[in-house]
C-alpha cells in the first residue's frame, strides 16, 4: 500500500468542509485512506497546526477541537507519529485548558526517559503531572 504525508490543509478542509472546490478533493483522499487504498502520514507537527488553525482563526473550542482530532487519528488508514502520546495530548489540552504543544511535551517527556521539562512556563506544566525544572536550577 502506498503511504503519503497528509499536510495540514488537507485536514482542514476535510474537517470544516468549507470549500466548494478543495472540500470535496481532501474528502475523497480521505475516503480513500478509509478503504485501505492508502495510507495517511501524520506528524505531531501538523496536528499542532491544525489545532492552532482551527483555536485561533476559527475559534473552535478546546473541547471540540480535541474530540475531533481524537477520532481523526484514530481513524482507519491514519498513521499518527505518536498516537498515543498525542491522544494523551489532546485530551490533557482538553481537560486542564492548556496549549497543545505544552501538553504534547509534558506526554512526550512522561512517555520517555527526561527527567522532566525546563520551562518559564511552570503554571502550564504544573497541571500536566510533569516534574518541571526552572532554567535558574541549571545556573548553579
């Protein structure tokens, strides 16, 4: 089976289905993943900018954001880079009202070996169950 990285303005077109010519084509692209005639590539790069695109131009809510990215990775004939881990993201974005990409880093530190995240951000990160560190702690 052939696989293709899937940008995201495919995505967005097949989800807000709001384009008379571009709508359509993205639909049929992912009808055709939904077959098994191909398979869809999909970077955590690209889900961040979908949820950017969809929070800040068309100010979707979190929640319907998250849901709807949920059942788009987990669809037949997606293959999410670090499904799980975005899963785990989309929801920690949902739930504890912070950014994608904080909740992405907080799931992707907890899923690996980092001792935690150093960040300014400690507000964020505190509500994401990863042990955090100040960039001062390393001045020492």
């Amino acid at each position: 089976m052939k696989k293709y990285w899937i940008d995201a303005n495919i995505i967005l077109r097949y989800l807000l289905n709001d384009n008379d010519e571009l709508s359509p084509k993205a639909k049929h692209v992912m009808d055709m993943a939904d077959k098994g005639e191909i398979a869809l590539l999909v970077s955590v790069i690209t889900i961040a900018e979908v949820v950017w695109v969809l929070e800040s131009f068309y100010e979707i809510a979190k929640s319907q954001i998250a849901d709807t990215l949920s059942v788009f990775v987990s669809s037949r004939g997606i293959e999410c880079e670090e499904r799980d881990n975005v899963l785990l993201a989309l929801e920690g974005y949902k739930s504890r009202n912070v950014d994608f990409i904080d909740a992405y880093l907080a799931q992707h530190a907890l899923s690996s070996d980092a001792d935690g995240v150093i960040t300014f951000d400690k507000k964020h990160f505190a509500r994401l169950g990863v042990k955090i560190f100040e960039a001062a702690v390393f001045l020492k």
